[in-house]
C-alpha cells in the first residue's frame, strides 16, 4: 500500500513484537489494524530519527554505549533517514507505530547494536519529542504562509489605494472608507495570528526527552544536552507532565481555528464583492470554476472552500480537546489520537493559505461600481452631525436633526444632499445649512483625524509600515511555490 507522501505501508501481519516477551499469544490482527498508527504517524518520521540521533549521541557521551555503538547506531538512523526521505522505506503495520518501524529497521540492519538505543527511552517521551519537532516546523511554516497572505494584501491594497467604497455595519451602507482600509484590517488580524504562532512555538520548544515512561530514569541522561542538539530552548521539569501534555498540540489546532476564522470572513466579504448585486471585484479565471450546466456561472469556489475550511479547523481543536479531556494522568494511549487532526489542521491551512495569496494576486477592483455604490450621501449623515457638532450643536442632538433631514429625503425620493438650506431650516433653526458643503465619499474620509482612522494619509503611512514590516520577514516571495 501506497500512502501519503509518497511512503509506502506493508499490512504484512505477525512481526514479533518489541513488547512481545510477557505475551503467550499472537496479538489478534484486529488489534493490531485497530491500534496502528503508523499509516499516519510515519510523517513524524524524520523527527523520530533525528531524535534518536541525538538520543544516541548523548547515551555515548554518558558512556551507555560504546564509541563503535553509537557510530553503528548513528549511521544505521542516518541511512533510514535518506530512506525516509526518498520514500523508499517500508512502514509496516503490523510493527504498530513510526517508533517501533524504525527501531526494528535498524535491528534488521545494524544486529545486536540497535537493541541499545531505547536505553532510558520510552515511546511516550519519544512521541512527545517527535511531534514537538514537528510543531515547531509547522508554526514557522503557517507563520511564513500567513506573512505571504499580508504581502498580497498589502500589495493588493496599494494597487488600489486611491478608492473608496462604502463600509458597512450590519451589512448595511456605514461610512465611506478606503478599500485598502479594509484589506488592511485583514492584515491586521494575520498578524495577531502570526504572532500566537510564535507564541505558541515558545512553549513546544521545551524538550520531554528523559521522561522516559513517566517517571524518569535512573540512568544519568544528559537532557540539557539532547535539547541543545536538536535546538531547544531548555527541557522539561515534570516527567509526569512531559508525558500526558499534549497543550502545544491544542494551542496549534486553537490558533488554527483562530486563523481559519479570519480567514472565513475575509472569504465571505470577497464572495459578496463578487456578487453582481455588488460587484466590487473580479478574480482570475484561474482562481474561479465554472458550472456543470450553466455555461454562464463563473463561481468563487475557492473563496468557498476557504469558508468552509473553516469546520474542521474547529472540528479539529474539538476533536483533540475532547479526547484529552479527564484523561488520567499520565500516558494513555487516546493520546495517539491527537496526530490527525494537527496534521489535517497543518495540511488544511498550509493549502488554505497558499492558495488564498496566489488567488489575490488576480484581484481586480471596479473603480466605477465602487465609485457608484460610494456615491449614496446617507454614507455623509455622520459627517453631517459631525459638522453640527463643531457648531455647536451637543451631539445627541445633531444625530437627531440629521435623523430627521434623512427622514425628510427619504420620503421624498432625493437625496439627503438634495435637501436645500430651507428644508434644513426648516427641521430646525440649530441645523445649520453649512453640512450642504459635505456632499462626497472623498470630504468624508479626508475629514477622520483619529489614529488608526481610514483618512488616506493615514492608510498611507500604513501600507508604507506593513510593505517596510513584510519585507523584514522571512518567507515565501509571491510567484515561489
Ligand atoms: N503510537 C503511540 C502514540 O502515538 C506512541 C506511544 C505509545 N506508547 C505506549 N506506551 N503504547 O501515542
């Protein structure tokens, strides 16, 4: 069998098992196909190896295995390493999971020498130190997606800095505001992602080697040492808690959730704008599909599944919390159920975040639709009060004039800005009829003074800031796979 990545899987049955000298009996092929992990756990595979490596390294150091042993042992991992790598190696279930199909590779391969690495090891620190190793990659990898998600916008946002468009409350016409205001706010958001990533990446980066079972050993291991080799930041201090944690896992799978939030609702605005009732954008053909029977349809299905995404991203933290939830301490073997759903939440955003940058780059703006849906002086009352306000009317009650003058051209069909200063005087002798001089989306946004407000220069300085603070970051460059 054939499975991801390229590795293959052997349902071979009846290995001799590593645990196997207290059974009498062959271990029913139900269980061992029930109990399996390695049809998904061989993506930790490379992780397992390299924690081994350095396992080995630091039992020579200590003197539990001689200077020929560590060598054999080191250079035996090194080679199942290349294997794994070209996916040349075997995973065999019936071997059970990644840890146990490595170390009787190596058996197979080296002889007697390999029957020495697990010295001071159980596989509930290795499985712990296996998928902090890959947590770590992950975080910086979504990080690095995410980065490449706030260059297209910013760059999306600076190819059309000069446009307004109406922002909304309830889905209702607010305020006018810049486009790249809005597609600024997005950025925003990534980058409190970005940043519970690498929050998150600082409490995975502590090394649970040495734990062992769950008690610790009596062998005098180095974990200081097994942590510097493999680049930690330091190493665990509870055996206990090394072994039953599986917190980094959930954080990932919660800023994963947080992340696919984001990017369901940047998803959705994009699917509205689409819409011809809107009609604000058109996205490359390239990133659209079409409909099986109505040759007319170009939908955004991309933008749909980036929405939809979005389910089992949650599906997933819950899946992981509820399966830890009163577990007693410590290693119980749900646990092994926690792989999964971090690396379909990894697989999901990976893809999710890929796609979504290249598609905005084939984003493109109707500056007449825009310009048209701006055009709707309701979008002005607030100025309106605003503008009364520095006249010396108390606020409450300029909202209420202004009210009351929206009230008026509704009901006769025109426009508030079609109102004269008669009409405004006539509502009341304190609306003064200087609010006529407010009468476009541009005065609008040009009059907010505020930090962080959508007036034009400010959205300047801003994409100015976000292009100097991408540009710093490491990351994928637009057009690299
Ligand atoms: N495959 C197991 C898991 O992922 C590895 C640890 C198993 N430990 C044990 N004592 N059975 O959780």
């Amino acid at each position: 069998m054939l499975s991801f990545q390229g590795m293959k899987t052997s349902t071979k049955q009846s290995a001799k098992k590593l645990w196997g000298g207290r059974f009498s009996q062959q271990t029913s092929s139900l269980v061992e196909q029930f109990t399996q992990s390695v049809s998904f756990d061989q993506r930790l595979a490379r992780y397992d190896v390299a924690g081994s490596i350095a396992h080995a390294e630091m039992l020579r150091k200590i003197g539990l295995l001689s200077k020929a042993e560590a060598a054999k042992i080191i250079s035996g991992l090194k080679a199942i390493g290349r294997d794994i790598a070209t996916g040349t190696f075997v995973f065999r279930e019936e071997l059970e999971d990644v840890h146990m199909n490595i170390e009787a590779e190596l058996t197979r391969r080296i002889g007697p020498a390999a029957q020495k690495l697990h010295t001071g090891r159980s596989r509930n620190d290795q499985v712990a130190l296996d998928e902090r190793l890959y947590l770590r990659d992950i975080l910086a990898q979504v990080g690095t997606e995410v980065a490449a998600v706030q260059r297209a916008l910013v760059d999306l946002a600076t190819r059309n800095k000069a446009l307004i468009m109406p922002g909304f409350t309830h889905l209702q016409h607010a305020m006018p505001v810049l486009v790249a205001h809005h597609l600024l706010a997005y950025v925003e958001m990534f980058e409190r992602d970005k940043s519970r990533l690498a929050d998150a990446a600082k409490r995975a980066n502590v090394m649970p080697l040495g734990s062992a079972a769950m008690a610790g050993t009596g062998f005098a291991l180095d974990r200081a040492f097994v942590a510097r080799r493999l680049g930690f930041a330091g190493v665990t201090s509870n055996s206990m808690d090394s072994v039953a944690d599986r917190d980094c896992l959930v954080e990932f799978l919660s800023c994963a959730a947080m992340l696919g939030m984001h990017l369901s609702r940047l998803a959705e605005d994009f699917v509205l704008w689409m819409s011809p009732e809107f009609g604000f954008i058109d996205i490359g053909d390239a990133f659209c599909t079409g409909s099986s029977i109505m040759p007319n349809k170009k939908n955004p299905d991309v933008l749909e599944l980036l929405r939809g995404k979005c389910g089992r991203l949650y599906g997933n933290l819950i899946a992981l919390l509820t399966v830890m939830k009163g577990l007693p301490m410590t290693y119980n073997r749900d646990m092994q159920e926690d792989k999964e759903p971090v690396f379909n939440s990894a697989d999901t955003l990976l893809a999710a975040l890929k796609t979504l940058a290249a598609m905005l780059r084939t984003v493109t703006f109707k500056p007449a639709r825009l310009a048209a849906a701006s055009d709707d002086a309701f979008l002005l009352a607030t100025d309106w009060a605003d503008y009364l306000v520095t006249h010396g009317v108390p606020f409450r009650r300029a909202h209420e004039l202004v009210g009351k003058a929206v009230a008026l051209s509704i009901g006769r069909k025109c426009r508030l800005t079609g109102l004269n200063a008669a009409d405004l005087r006539a509502i009341s002798g304190e609306f003064d009829p200087g609010v006529l001089g407010i009468r476009t989306a541009a005065q609008s946004v040009n009059a907010k003074k505020t930090v962080g407000s959508t007036n034009p220069r400010a959205v300047e300085r801003e994409l100015a800031k976000w292009a100097g603070l991408l540009a710093a970051q490491p990351g994928r460059r637009p057009g690299t796979k």
